[in-house]
C-alpha cells in the first residue's frame, strides 16, 4: 500500500508540475493568458505576409493580446484575422492597425498604432482594416525590374557616349574645331586691333570731329532758320504766289491756244506761215539780200551807189 501511495502521490506531483509548466508557458509565450479576459476583434486584410497564429498584438510597444485565428474570405480576394484583446486594455477607433515584422528577419506581429484618441472605444467583434506588411520579396521582385531597366538604360548610354565619340568626337570634328578656335583667335585678335585704331583715330581727331559735330549744329540750325523764313514768305506772301501762279497758267493757255492757231492757219501768223506765195516771196527776198550782201562786201556801198547812179540830163 505504501508504495502504491507513493507511486500515486509521485504522478500526482509529476501531473501538477507538467500543468504548472503548461500555465508558465501559456503565460511567458506569445499565447493568450489564461488570467485575462478577452474581446474579439476583426481585422481585414489584403495579405498577411508571414502572420502566423497566436502572434503577439502590441499597442505602442505594449503587449495587449495576441492574433487568435487566420481565416481566407470566401472571395480569395482578402484575410481576416481574429485578435484577442485583453479587457483592461481599451482601443480608440481612429487606431491604425499594421502588420510589423520585429527586425529584418524577426517574427510579424499586429501593430496598433494610436492616432488622435477620439472615441468610441472598439468593442467585441468590431471590423477594422489593417495595412498590409512590408514585403520584402515584392520590394527584391521590383528592385530587380528597375535594375533590368537601369541596365537597359545604361547599355543605351554607353551606345550614345559610342554614336557620339564616333560622329562628334571624332579626329576630323576635333581638328575642324581646333583650326576654328585658331580662326576665332585670330580675328579676336584683329578685332582688338582694329578697335585700338578706331579709338587713336577718335582720341588723335577729336577736336576736328567735335569741330565737325559743330558745324554740323550750326548748318542745322541754319537750314531751320531756313525753312522758318521760307514759311514765313510763303506765309506772308501767299496772295501773291497764288496771283503769279494763275498769270503763269493764264499766259502758258495763251501760248498753247497760239500754237494751235499757228498750226491750223488761223490768224495772220497762221496765214502767213500756211501761204506759199508768201513763202516765196520770203524766199526771194532772202535772196536779195544774200545778193546785195555779197555785193556790198565786194564793191562797199559808193561802188553799188555809183553802179546804180542815173544819168546826168544836163550833159
């Protein structure tokens, strides 16, 4: 009997120190106490990354409960996951909830991050979104894709830094350029030269092109005293311009309606002009006195006078 007291008094032992070590470890795991009341409530998100069951729930660094279910919704679209809150710990419902991982490669926990504290509290089986976690894998697929891109990039530029060395940095660009930059300093240089002239040429005959400048003032100021007196005289005079101009026009219509009556035979003067017995008789006389010219140029005029002295009646 004895032993059998032992025997049971030992398993006993051994059954209460096996569900005291289950309660220390309920109790120091990430798990749900067993001392501490619990609200339920739902989060809602897209993916869950790496969350795994009886994860830890932390509130500004705080343990407050623990992550009690994982469940896929009907339309494989998004996940909800369950928390189990402690009681005394109390949730504004402006927090955020976001899924955290502890260091680079740690374990992922629910974050409750507080925003502004407005009430009213979450209550037991509240619906709340929650931020997807970071995704590392994602951010390594991604960063791959711009590294294929910037290497894309990069091949393009080396192939332009080629197309350029080989069509504008090439030996004959160069020394085109280089006979250019020699040109450019060459006339830089007699660009400067000419200007040295140019300014001894002002500073040698200044006093000639101040005295030019003058002359020119005083001819200007001439030629304006000019016109000032010019419309002064037509000012003062126009009466009689206008006057001169009408006889200039009166006497100019008389010449003209002249011509016209010289060139029809009208008049005396268009009689004459248009007779030809008058013309002959013109011409005659023309003759005459070419004869009675040459005539006195031989003989003198006693030699015509005494050719042509009529006889004396007395002898």
């Amino acid at each position: 009997m004895d032993s059998k007291r032992l025997e049971l008094k030992v398993g006993l032992f051994v059954f209460v120190g096996l569900a005291l070590l289950a309660v220390a470890v309920i109790q120091f795991s990430k798990g749900t106490s067993l001392f501490h009341g619990t609200y339920t409530l739902r989060l809602h998100a897209a993916n869950v990354g790496g969350l795994k069951e009886r994860a830890g729930v932390l509130l500004a660094g705080v343990e407050v409960g623990s992550v009690s279910a994982i469940n896929l919704s009907d339309d494989g679209k998004s996940v909800t996951i369950l928390l189990s809150i402690y009681k005394n710990f109390k949730i504004y419902h402006d927090a955020r909830f976001v899924i955290e991982q502890s260091g680079f490669l740690g374990d992922e926990y629910v974050s409750v991050i507080p925003t502004t504290n407005m009430l009213p509290f979450l209550t037991d089986g509240a619906d709340v979104d929650c931020q997807e976690p970071f995704n590392l894998q994602e951010v390594a697929r991604s960063a791959s894709g711009l590294i294929e891109r910037i290497d894309e990039t990069a091949k393009k530029l080396d192939a332009s830094v080629s197309d350029l060395q080989r069509v504008v940095l090439n030996e004959q660009t160069l020394t085109n350029f280089s006979v250019a930059v020699g040109n450019l300093r060459t006339f830089t240089e007699q660009a400067m030269g000419t200007i040295g002239d140019i300014n001894a040429i002002i500073a040698t005959n200044g006093s000639q092109a101040s005295l030019a400048v003058s002359n020119a003032v005083a001819f200007s100021q001439e030629l304006n005293r000019l016109a000032g007196s010019a419309d002064m005289l037509l000012a003062t005079n126009g009466v009689e311009i206008s006057s001169a101009v009408k006889n200039i026009e009166f006497s100019t219509e008389i010449l003209t309606n002249l011509m016209v009556d010289l060139k029809s035979g009208r008049g005396l003067a268009g009689t004459m002009l248009q007779n030809e017995q008058f013309a002959t008789n013109v011409q005659a006389i023309a003759n005459n006195l070419s004869i009675t010219t040459s005539n006195l140029n031989r003989h003198g005029l006693w030699g015509i006078m005494w050719a042509h002295k009529p006889p004396n009646t007395n002898e």
